[in-house]
C-alpha cells in the first residue's frame, strides 16, 4: 500500500470547533448559567423602581403591575409589610448567586476537559509528523505554540467568550426594560453602544498583525534559550556567556518594544474608552433628572434607569477589550491550526518483515539541485552485514534516515523482501528495523527505563540482558543505585561511550530482524567495540546488519563493505578486496593503521 499522509485542513474557527469536542457542551450549559445570572440580576432594579414609585411613593401601579400587586395581598398590605419586597430583592440576589456558581462550576469542568484535549491532541500530532516539518520548525517556537499560544486559546474561550454571551445577554435584557420605561433616554443610552463595539473592531484590526509578530519573536526568544539551557555545557566550553547574554538580551529588547508599542496604543485607546464612558454617565444623569423634573420619568425608573446604565457600561467597555483580545486569541487559534494542519504520517498495520534489502538506483536532496545521494545500488542479503564507511558529508547518515523512512526518496526505490518501500507500512519498517542513530539520546528517567522504553513489558532480566550485549552492565552496576539511577537531561551523568551503550541496549531490546547503527561506536574504544560487535553476532545470530563508522576496525569483518563519497558509491567488496584494490579504503586503512596509539582513536572517530 502507498504511505499516504493524513491531510487535514482546518481554519480557525473549524480547529476551535474540533478542539471543543467533549467540553463545547459544557460550556453551553455555562452560557445558559450565565444567562440565568444576568436575569436575575435585571429584574433587582424593577422590584427596587416598583418600591419607589408604589410602596414608598403615593403613585398608582400600572395595569401590568396589578395582578402582581393583587398577588401579594394589595398595595396597602405591601406598604404594611415592606420586607416582602427586601425578601423578593434577596431571593433574586440568591437565584444570581446560584446561577453564578454553576455558571463558575461547569465552565471551570469545561476548561479542564478543553485543555486536556488541546494539549492531548497537539503532543500526540507532534509526534506523527515527519522529521522533514521537524526541520523546517524550530524547537522553541514549537513548545511555544504547545503552551503559551495553547493557554491564551484556553483563557480566551473560557474567560472571555463566556463573558461576550453574558454581555450580549445583559446588553439586551437591560436595554428591553430601559425601552419599556423610556423610550428617549434608552436611545442615549444605547447609542453608546455600538461606539463602543466599533471602536474595540477597530482596535482588533489593528492589533492583530502586531500581536502576531509578538508571538513570532517570542518563539525567537524561546528557542534562543532552550537552545543555550540544552548546549549550556559548550557554552561554557568556549566561555560564550557574554556572546549568548548579549545575544539574548538584543533579542528580548526587540521583543519588549514590540510589546511596548501595543501597549501605548492600548493606553490610548483605553483612555479615550474611560471618557466617552464618562461622559455618557454624565449625560444620562443630566438627561435623567431633566426628564424628571418635566414629569416624562418617574423616580424610581430615573433610578432604575442609572443602575441599568451602571450595569451596562462595565460590561460594554469589557466587550471592546474582548474584542481586541480575540486578535491575540486568532493569532494563536492560527498558530495551532498550522500545526494541526500539518501532514501526519500514515503509520499503517504493522506486520512481518524478512528478505533481502535492496538500493535501486536510491537519491536524495535536501535541496533541489544539490543532490545528497546520487543513484546508489546496493543489496544486503538476509543475515549478512554491510559496512558502510566514508567521510563527512558523504551521505551515510542520510541512507539511514532513507531506510526508515525518516526522509522521503527523491528518486530510486528501496525493496525489502521483494516489496518496494511505497508498500511497505511505516508501523511495518519501525517495528521491524532496529535503529541506533547517530546521536545517542538519553531521556530524564533511570537508566533501567531508557533501556526498557523501547519495549512493552520488559522484565528486570531482559533490560540486564541487553545491557550485557551492549557492554554496559558493569558499568551501570557500579552506579550507586545501579539500574535505578536517574540520569540527568540529556545523559548529561553518562559519559559519551556509556550513552551510545546505553541506546545501543535500547535497540537490542526489541530483537528485530534488521540492524542499524549509525556510526554508533564512535565513542567506545577498540576494545569494546570488538567485544559489542562479537557479542550482537552471538545474540542475533540471523539479523541483517548495517553499520556504519568512520572506523576501518568496526566495518572490517562486514560480508560486504561500500565507500561513499559525495554522495556515490565508489568501490565495494570484503575488507581484503577494498584493501588490493587501493582506492579510497585503502588510503583510510594506511592513515588509521599507521597513527600513533594515542591518536588513533580520535582519527577513527572522525
């Protein structure tokens, strides 16, 4: 079958949506919660208005009044009995309360279940991606993305969305009773509100743009210093700690500038906020008590009337800010969706895998025309070993990476077992080849778990087992705690030959029928070299071997040896036919045999 990739295309909105999924319920209720707040809490100045004007004034009650008068025994009992109307304010206030609590509640179960499913959703993404996008994306910037954006994602929806349904909501309840009350000073009223809106979609506009440059940089940022955090010890090696300070320091002042730029424009914008707020309170009170004087607004609606205002303006200034937050909140909703729309890789069913390995005709580039790999042709019959030997830059590296489907071919075929690569299921090569790569990563856990995580259900044994193999159980009995011992960030406990062991045991763990090692020996001597080598011909007698190495010694015994260089295959054969041949090999041969004991290994290291 073809290894296709999962493509998904989502805009922003469609990637809220889809991250929403098992919490946008909740989050409803929340809304209807919210609702059922704001009700209440507009229906106190009614009972307050109706107290003024017809229990503590002398006026008559309107005709909509009366059955709700008649019901608490008349007005003249009302008059009598004044903590009804107290009860009633109190017994609202209490329903507010409650419907605030849910309100508080279910969205708090909501943002939880929201960000759960967020950051499940983009680690595992992540992971599927192929190591081209990983390439092409800086690590800072990632992880930025993964928390700063996914936490400004997550507080937008539940803080500042359910606080724009629960503004609307006011904005119509208060504006239907101040419209039944008056029609005149409603209109002042409500003409404020759009310039509100207006003015935070303005705002918005402008501010999306800057806020996602603030975002960029501070992915710059991130990775300025994960990088040095993670290369600390070359840093130090070089004594660069000024270089990288400063380094460091130039970009969080471009990054601070930039915040600070927003940031005046924000001051502007909401000192101009602040006044036109101002003076529409101030002209409602003006307009208010005019309306009274003339006998068009009674007292306790002139009261009713500025405690709606009152509610009103808070709420619709906040409206103008959640506005403005939603082009940050885009910005990262964008930022996401970009990852989220990036092609998984399809890892299909996994199954077994035997047979020969075969080049046709192989090429690679990183880059169009500058060709990595050039028409390689090679066969490795099943349960024999190749060699694979050459300088930097020759390409070894990347005919790994091209066997396991790490890289995409640019050109050429690879056939396993008779089945070409484009048949073959991702699961199918990963489970079945084992792979010790170049650089030897160690995880934070103890050296029993980074020797076992490539297994499911290894036992003590099994992870002691394939120590041995590889060399380094004495070395990690010698540890204090042995197996469990805590390595440090990145093996920074292990020494470079313990390390490279430690990865090589990993590999072993999973007994595949195929081997790589990707110059994997480089930081072990002679000796043990020797003996790791010995000891994988002894255990997995059978497996189909590829090791790579700039160590004639390690290649030496392969049933067959290639030289790279730039990128072709120039000579192959057994150790002895390479070394009659006098080619390349031999020249590495003569250099490496003819150094002196102490700079032997570093030559052969490469």
């Amino acid at each position: 079958m073809q290894n296709s990739t999962k493509k998904r295309t989502m805009s922003s909105a469609g990637t809220l949506m889809y991250l929403l999924k098992g919490s946008l319920l909740l989050f409803i209720i929340s809304i209807l919660a919210s609702a059922a707040f704001t009700f209440f809490s507009t229906l106190i100045p009614q009972v307050v208005s109706f107290a003024i004007n017809y229990v503590i004034g002398e006026n008559e009650p309107a005709e909509s009044f009366s059955w709700l008068v008649s019901l608490f025994g008349g007005l003249n009992f009302l008059k009598e009995n004044m903590w009804l109307l107290a009860a009633g304010i109190a017994s609202l206030a209490i329903f507010a309360a409650i419907s605030a609590y849910l309100r508080m509640y279910i969205n708090t179960r909501a943002t939880q279940s929201f960000m759960r499913r967020m950051r499940n959703t983009l680690f595992s993404h992540v992971l599927r991606l192929p190591l081209s996008w990983h390439a092409e994306h800086r690590t800072g910037d990632i992880i930025q993305r993964c928390t700063s954006d996914a936490d400004t994602i997550c507080n937008f929806v539940s803080l500042q969305l359910i606080n724009l349904f629960r503004i609307v909501i006011l904005i119509i309840f208060s504006l239907t009773f101040m419209f039944i009350m008056n029609v005149k000073l409603a209109l002042i009223a409500a003409v404020f509100v759009p310039l509100f809106i207006i003015g935070g979609y303005l705002f918005h506009r402008y501010a999306r743009r800057h806020f996602k440059k603030c975002d960029e940089e501070e992915g710059v940022l991130s990775t300025l210093a994960q990088e040095n955090f993670t290369g600390v010890r070359v840093v130090r090696a070089f004594g660069r700690e000024k270089y990288e300070r400063d380094k460091f320091e130039k970009q969080n002042v471009y990054y601070t500038g930039l915040w600070l730029k927003i940031l005046n424009k924000m001051a502007v914008y909401w000192t101009v906020n602040n006044f036109i707020a101002a003076a529409q309170g101030m002209l409602m009170v003006v307009v208010g008590a005019v309306f009274c004087v003339k006998g068009q607004l009674s007292a306790g609606e002139f009261v009713a009337f500025i405690t709606y205002n009152a509610m009103l303006m808070g709420p619709v200034r906040e409206l103008g800010r959640i506005i403005s937050n939603m082009s940050k909140a885009g910005v990262s909703l964008g930022r996401i969706a970009e990852i989220l729309n990036a092609q998984e890789e399809d890892y299909g069913e996994s199954k077994a895998l035997s047979g020969d390995i075969e080049l046709k005709d192989v090429s690679f580039s990183y880059e169009e025309g500058k060709p990595v790999l050039k028409d390689v042709s090679v066969k490795v019959p099943q349960g024999t070993t190749l060699g694979i030997i050459g300088a930097s830059g020759s390409g070894k590296s990347t005919l790994v990476q091209l066997l396991v489907k790490l890289m995409p071919l640019s050109g050429g075929d690879i056939l396993i077992g008779g089945q070409s690569f484009k048949d073959i299921s991702l699961s199918t090569l990963r489970e079945n080849i084992g792979l010790v790569l170049q650089e030897s990563y160690v995880y934070t856990r103890t050296v029993g778990e980074n020797i076992a995580m490539a297994s499911n259900g290894a036992t003590q044994e099994d992870i002691e087992d394939a120590a041995r193999c590889a060399c380094v159980d004495d070395n990690i009995k010698a540890f204090a705690n042995g197996y469990d011992t805590v390595v440090g960030e990145r093996g920074v406990t292990l020494s470079g030959g313990q390390k490279q062991r430690v990865a090589i045991a990993r590999t072993l763990m999973r007994k595949t029928p195929y081997l790589i090692f990707d110059d994997s020996l480089s930081a072990v001597d002679s000796e043990t070299d020797f003996s790791i080598r010995r000891n994988l011909r002894e255990r997995n007698a059978g497996a189909t071997v590829i090791i790579i190495s700039h160590r004639i010694t390690t290649v030496m015994h392969a049933d067959n040896i290639i030289v790279l260089d730039g990128g072709k295959i120039t000579e192959s054969g057994t150790h002895a036919e390479l070394l009659n041949a006098g080619g390349l090999y031999r020249k590495i041969y003569d250099v490496q045999m003819s150094l002196p004991d102490e700079l032997k290994e570093e030559v052969q290291r490469g």
